[in-house]
C-alpha cells in the first residue's frame, strides 16, 4: 500500500470528530466503505419502487 500515511491531527479530527488516539493511519487508497450505508442507499430505490406498484 504505497499511499497509506499518518495525517497531522487537525486532518484526522477533520475527518472523524469523535477521535480521540494518540495517532492514526490514513489508507485513502483501500476502498474502505461503510456497508450499512450503502446497502441502505442501495435498497432505497427498490423499496420506493415496491411501494409504488402497489
């Protein structure tokens, strides 16, 4: 992984406000997602959809 690096503070805190480490690991290349939301933001449409056809 050739892009991971460690953000000054005020950039991690920018990016996660609840963070509270003596350090942190920034891996902007990973694809990381949150799967919640997405799957949230993926069935949205579908069930507008179901409910409208009824």
């Amino acid at each position: 992984m050739s892009d991971l690096r460690l953000p000054a503070r005020s950039e991690a805190l920018a990016l996660e406000p609840h963070w509270d480490r003596a350090g942190a690991l920034l891996p902007p290349g990973t694809g990381i997602i949150d799967s919640h939301a997405l799957m949230l933001s993926l069935a949205e449409p579908v069930c507008a959809r179901l409910a409208a056809s009824r």
